[in-house]
C-alpha cells in the first residue's frame, strides 16, 4: 500500500512536470508553505475538481522557496495562485491577477523557540541564530520586524524549505528561534510540537489567497463558481478539517490593501537579488 501510494505520488509529479511544461495546463502554483511532495498530495482533490469543471488538464506547482514563487508569479506562470497575502497583494498590483477568495480561518505568524531552552524572553534572542522561510516569506518578514520591534539585534537569519524544518531544528538546539505559521506549527506532530513555545505572535493577517491570472478574466465567473462549488464537497471539508482552515470566505474590502508593507520588502528582495 505504501509502495502504491508513492507510485501515485510520483507520477503525479512527473504529470505535473511533464504538462506544465507543455503549457497544456491550467497550471495553479502554490506557495511552497510546506514540502513540495506534501502540497502535491494536499491540493489533489482541488486538482481533480477544477479538472472536471474547467474541461482542461489541470497540475499542482510550487517552488523551491518564496522568492522564486514570487518570480515565477510575476512572470505570469500561473493561471491561478495560492499564496500568502503579501504575494498575493504584489501578483495583484505588479502582475494584474485578481483576488478571488481566502480562507476564513485567521492566519498568524509565530515565533517558535524549545520548551525547555535558555530562550525566556525576546532580548535572550540578541546574538542568537534564527531561522526563516525565505526573505520573501510573510513570516519571515514578520519575524523581522517582530525582532526589530523586540530591539533584538539577533546574529543571522539563516532560510530553511519549510516550517517542520524549522520546528525540527529549533528543538534540536541547532537555532535560538525560528519563524512560521500558526497553523502549520498546530500541525506539527505532538511529540515535536511538545518540545517547543510559542515566544511571540502575530495580530491576524491575510493568509492564503487565491488570485487569478488576468488572461483568465473572463473565466473569472466560472472559476470563482467551481472554487465555491469545491468547497462543498466532502474532499473540501476533509481538507478544511484537516488544516484547521474553516472553509473559503469572500476577501473583505481593502483586506490586501493592508498588506503593502510586505508586499513592498518582498519587492525590494527581488530587486536586490536581481544585481
């Protein structure tokens, strides 16, 4: 059975390759929150359904680490995207895509360090090592003016693929703290999440949002109904359950708006890598 299951898994990635490639595809690129095999199997039953209700081939597609999402996006490689608020607010205002919808469940950043450690307070922090996503991931960002705020002058942020690696190595001792999302730190196994504390967190910010390549507006009707239609399904409410997401709900006015104070450093990291 578990043979079978990464046989699945494996020829899902090589279709997914293989058609996003061929630009046959409707290609939905996901942020890279978690490992890239995790979110292939997590986003299947929303690949299936939009396969059926679009009439087209349909693949799953992340990225190595937020930066190259960011660029991938803005170099319109993706028919629709599920990223964080701050990316999505930069795909909106520099590449044209359109908010659709998010998830009702609120979306904080946390800053995570041992249960038992040294770490007491933020200031235990100065001189310290501390892990992020990427320099364009939300909770790294946050991280970083949650540090500066704490005026905590920490000793380097090292960048890490994904938030159970941060876990893992913060409870290892191998970093003083690190930075995620609540939920993904909710996720975490018990016997890993028992060896850590939450030291800091965020006020609720606009996580996961789906947004639309412009080429598409005027598919927008139909692919809002299928997304909605979705959620109504038992692989919708499994996964809502399962991620502690609550279901999809409408963006509120000026919701991304607020995020461009990220979404301009995420602007100024890919501008600065570029020279």
């Amino acid at each position: 059975m578990q043979l079978l299951r990464l046989f699945s898994l494996l020829t899902l990635v090589l279709m997914t390759v293989s058609t996003s490639v061929a630009g046959e595809s409707f290609i939905i690129g996901v942020a890279p929150h978690t490992s890239a095999r995790v979110i292939l199997e997590m986003y299947q039953p929303l690949r299936l359904h939009m396969e059926k209700a679009l009439g087209t081939p349909v693949a799953i597609v992340t990225a190595p680490d937020f930066d190259m999402f960011a660029r991938r996006g803005l170099a319109q490689e993706y028919d629709l995207a599920v990223t964080t608020g701050h990316q999505a607010r930069l795909f909106q205002t520099d590449a044209g895509y359109i908010p659709l919808l998010t998830y009702k469940a609120d979306f904080r950043a946390v800053a995570l360090v041992a249960a038992k450690g040294p770490i007491k307070h933020p200031s235990d922090l100065k001189g310290k090592d501390v892990l992020g996503l990427s320099q364009a991931s939300l909770v790294t960002l946050w991280g970083q003016h949650w540090l500066a705020e704490n005026r905590v002058g920490a000793k380097q942020m090292k960048f890490v693929s994904a938030s159970d690696s941060v876990a893992q190595l913060v409870a290892a001792g191998d970093a003083a703290a690190g930075f995620t999302s609540l939920a993904n730190y909710q996720k975490l196994l018990p016997a890993l999440r028992s060896q850590l504390r939450i030291l800091g967190e965020s006020s609720s910010m606009a996580g996961r949002v789906y947004v639309l390549n412009k080429r598409h507006a005027a598919m927008q009707k139909k692919i809002d109904a299928a997304l909605w239609a979705f959620a109504e399904t038992p692989e919708a409410k499994k996964y809502f359950d399962t991620n502690s997401l609550a279901g999809y709900r409408k963006l509120h006015p000026n919701e991304l708006k607020e995020m461009d104070r990220y979404a301009n450093e995420v602007r100024k990291v890919l501008n600065s890598s570029e020279k």
